[in-house]
C-alpha cells in the first residue's frame, strides 16, 4: 500500500501542534468565508448583549476549511470553556449524558463529524438542545425509570463533512447555520502571510502566489505545504523563499501545478492508460491503483471532480479531456469534457440501458471512450 499524499491529512502529533498554533484567535484574524464570519459575529455579539449563552451552531463543509477553529473562537469570543469531542467517540446514549452532565454553564460544547453519532444519542440530544434537560434511564423492563437531569444552558457547535446525512430534527435544532466554502487563491495568499510571519519565514509575494496555486482551496492543505516548503529551503540554506524555491520543493513533494499529489496523477493516468478514459467502476480503478475503495472515494475524486478532471456517472468513472491535456496525452476524439452537455447525455443513455451506477456496461471494470489505438503522449513535462 502506498504511503498517505502530502494533501490526504495523515499528520504526526508534532505537525498537530504546530497547525494548532497557526489557528486565528478571534474573527478579526480569521481569513476568508466573509459570509459567514460576518454572520457568526453577528450572533454572538448579540447573545453577549443579552447575556445569555449564543444559539447552537452548525458548521458544514469540506474537510480544512476551519470549522474546528471557528468552534474554538466562538468560545473564546463568548469568553466559555471549550469542550471537544466527536460523533464517533458517542455511541451510546450514556456517552452523551456523561458529557452533557459536566458542562459548565455557558460552556461550548464541539463535536466534529456530528453526522456519526449513534441513533440513541441523537434523540437525546433533541432535548438537551431544546430544553437543556436529558432523562436518564434506570433499571431494566418494567421496573425502568427515567430520571429527569436539568442541564446548565450550553452552545452546542457541530461541525460535519456531509450535511445531507444530519436527520431533520437535529438539523432544525440549530440557531445558525453556516457553510463553509473552498477559499481562492488570494485568500490562501493571506492565511500563508499570517503563517509565515508565525514561523518566522521569509517568503516573496511570488513564493505565496506558488504555493496557494497547489493548495487546493484549503488553508489546512496550504500551510502543510508551507512547513514542507520551510524544511526544503532550511536544507538547501536559502533564506527568502521564492516562486522558484516553492516550485522546487512542492515538485519534490509530487504537488504538481494544479495540487494533484501522487494519487490524483495515479486514478488519472489509470483511467487513461489502463481503461481508455473509462468509464470503470470504483472498486476497479482503486484496484488498479493499489487503494482503497474509500480512499480514492473519498480522498482523490472530490477535487477532481471539482477540477473538471474527472466525471462520475451512472456508468463508471470516466477521464474528462482536461485530465488527458493535463498529464500530457493527445485528447482522442469523442472523450467528454470537451461540451459540458456530453456527461447529462452520458447519464442518460447509461439509464437507458439500465446499467447500475458506478459499473461500466461490460461488468464493473466497463468500456473505454476513447479510441482503440491507445492514449499518445504529447509531451513528456506534466
């Protein structure tokens, strides 16, 4: 199995420390998502006014967008503890009421990936948000009893990657609710300014404008790459790091021009080479690139999807034009991307003859768009 991309998120207890550091302190030094920093303020300036506890807060959206920081500012804002835990750790519904019980009052209660909490523990926290009460069940069968627990008032902030899969109730528990979106270059210029200046580094407007251009919308991802670009120029003594030093070192971390790592190439060039452009069906590309389902699920396909890289339709995964230009192959006639109306006809013939989504039409591994004479390189330079 290969070893985990510089983008995917495997991180050492060191570089933890060193991102926990980097996190903004207040809403004034939070870059980006103006829409909803402006927003959040909003609420919580209220709620100091009144001087009560702020609503519950729901946060969603991609994975290092900084829904963990704004949990931690919101509570430094309201000048409360902060209390952190996460929807898989509760899976009982004694889980919940063991943390509920310690809260202080006022206190922020975050619990990431929220969408994963058990069942049980959901529908006890309809009351605890709403009433700030839980009951607590003792005995068994028919001499069960439910014991009342008034609750201190708490904000609860949630944070989830998939929004869709929160049940209705708990959703609508929620006085704020806010999604987080993909930052642009500039703003990533920004949050790598504020880091450099942290870590006490010497970068160049040319040097940021590199690495943000990698960065894939992410300032999680953005400065991981700046530490990876600090220890590149620490090794080769350079003391200002530049367009030229970035380029070098995030070349050597296989972080190409557009953020593909090691395995965006390996799914892409697979697609091409292996099965024609596609379209193939996911357990068989992973195969091919020797990972996981999930992890090319999950890991790989949301920011190629997003970059026009790669197509998902009911037939399989299929390599959209701008994929073969990128890594460097001719483009054959009739592979799609080159008219956006070509994947919604694609979807529509693939319903026509019934084939199940994700598989191609001849089993899962499916048939190849592209021509039979194979994909021709039309440069060597990716």
């Amino acid at each position: 199995m290969a070893e985990p991309s510089i983008t995917a998120g495997g991180e050492e207890p060191e570089e933890r420390v060193i991102e926990a550091a980097l996190r903004p302190k207040n809403l004034h030094d939070f870059v980006g998502q103006h829409r909803v920093r402006k927003q959040l303020s909003l609420v919580l300036e209220a709620s100091r006014m009144r001087g009560r506890s702020a609503d519950h807060v729901l946060l969603s959206g991609p994975p290092g967008l900084g829904k963990t920081t704004l949990s931690m500012i919101i509570a430094a804002e309201m000048n409360v503890p902060l209390r952190i835990s996460s929807g898989p750790a509760i899976q009982h519904a004694g889980d919940l009421a063991a943390i509920l019980s310690s809260l202080s009052e006022g206190e922020v209660l975050f619990l990431d990936e929220i969408h994963r909490m058990s069942r049980p523990a959901e529908e006890m926290l309809y009351m605890a948000m709403e009433d700030f009460r839980v009951d607590i069940v003792v005995g068994k069968g028919a001499g069960a009893t439910a014991i009342p627990l008034e609750l201190p008032p708490f904000t609860l902030v949630g944070a989830t990657t998939r929004a869709g899969l929160l049940p209705g109730p708990l959703r609508d528990r929620f006085g704020f609710t806010g999604h987080l979106e993909f930052y642009s270059v500039e703003e990533l210029e920004l949050v790598l300014r504020r880091s450099a200046g942290l870590l006490d580094l010497k970068v160049n407007s040319a040097g940021f404008s590199e690495i943000a251009g990698r960065s894939r919308g992410t300032p999680r991802i953005a400065n991981r790459l700046l530490r990876r670009v600090r220890d590149w120029a620490l090794v080769h003594g350079i003391e200002q790091i530049d367009a030229r030093a970035a380029s070098a070192a995030l070349d050597m971390y296989e972080v190409d021009k557009r953020g593909l790592d090691r395995l965006d190439r390996a799914v892409l060039e697979a697609l091409i080479t292996k099965f024609g452009g596609g379209p193939v069906g996911l357990s068989t590309l992973a195969i091919a690139v020797g990972e996981e389902t999930e992890t090319v699920e999950t890991v790989a396909e949301p920011y190629l999807v997003r970059e026009g890289l790669l197509g998902r339709t009911p037939r399989g995964r299929i390599a959209l034009a701008p994929a073969w230009t990128h890594l460097g192959f001719a483009v054959p006639a009739g592979v799609f991307g080159q008219d956006p109306l070509e994947l919604f006809q694609a979807e529509g013939l693939a319903d026509e003859l019934g084939d199940e989504p994700g598989e191609g039409p001849q089993g899962e591994s499916g048939g190849g768009l592209a021509e039979e004479t194979g994909p021709q390189r039309i440069r060597n330079s990716r």
